[in-house]
C-alpha cells in the first residue's frame, strides 16, 4: 500500500479498513460512508504489466483467494478457465460482498484484474498479495465507487 502511495498510484488510503463483520443483532447497512459520500462498494481495475505466473490457474486461484481473504470478504464459489498450454486464464470468485475477476496474457506478460467489494471491505488490502503472487513490474489502478447516493 505504501509503494502505491509512493509510486503516485493512490493519493490516499482508504478510511474503511475494518474487516466486514457486524453483530447478528445490529442491523446491517453494506453501503459505507467515506468522505461524506455514500456509496455500496470499492471497484478498483487493476493491471499488472512485467507480471509472472500468468499461465497457471492454480496458483492463479491461490492467490486471488488469499487476495479476497485479504480485503476481509468471504469467498462463496470460484472457477478458473485455463486456455491451455502457455495460454492465459480467466477466472472469477465470486464473494458474498461481490467478486474478484481476472484475465491473463502470459504471452504479454499481463494481467487485468477487477476487485469489487461492498460494505467496509477493504479492496486496497489485495494489493500486496497481488504483488507477491504475480511480481509485477508495473500497476495501473483506478478505483470507482459503485452505487452512490449523494
């Protein structure tokens, strides 16, 4: 998180780094409330450029679920489709907070990643997992808030 504060990528962290759980007794609101505006979820795109292991749906599964595990979501059902030999995976889980997308271009050494989570899910915390898992030399990211309300 703090390279990306670093390399420019994110002017600011997110002030809704709590994990996701609330009581049984409280009712419960998955929309959040950050600098005055409320909205449903974190979307962030994500590329990774110079990146490794973009051939292997296992690991690719692996570390998506650690990424997911990371942002405090819980992972409901995931499927990895692998195009063959050296060829890129596409792949999803799906969460009870929405989802964790992913394309791969191993041939281009590229990844395009989508992270949307809802309430006070914290997408930003995948971040260093994704780093580790797929060493990429280069992150694009752009972040947009789902579901606004004024």
């Amino acid at each position: 998180m703090e390279a990306l504060l670093q390399l420019g990528m994110v002017s600011e962290l997110p002030s809704e780094a709590q994990n996701c759980e609330t009581s049984a007794s409280e009712a419960k609101d998955y929309f959040v409330v950050r600098d005055g505006v409320k909205f449903a979820g974190t979307h962030l795109i994500i590329d990774l450029w110079e990146a490794t292991n973009l051939a292997d749906p296992e690991h690719i599964d692996a570390v998506l679920r650690e990424a997911a595990i990371a942002t405090g979501a819980t992972i409901l059902h995931g499927h990895f489709h692998h195009f063959g030999p050296n060829s890129g995976v596409s792949g999803v889980l799906v969460l009870a907070e929405s989802h964790v997308s992913i394309h791969t271009w191993p041939e281009r050494d590229y990844a395009a990643l989508d992270i949307f989570v809802c309430g006070a899910c914290n997408p930003y915390n995948a971040i260093p997992v994704l780093k580790k898992g797929f060493l990429p030399g280069r992150v694009q990211l752009a972040e947009n808030k789902r579901g606004m309300i004024a």
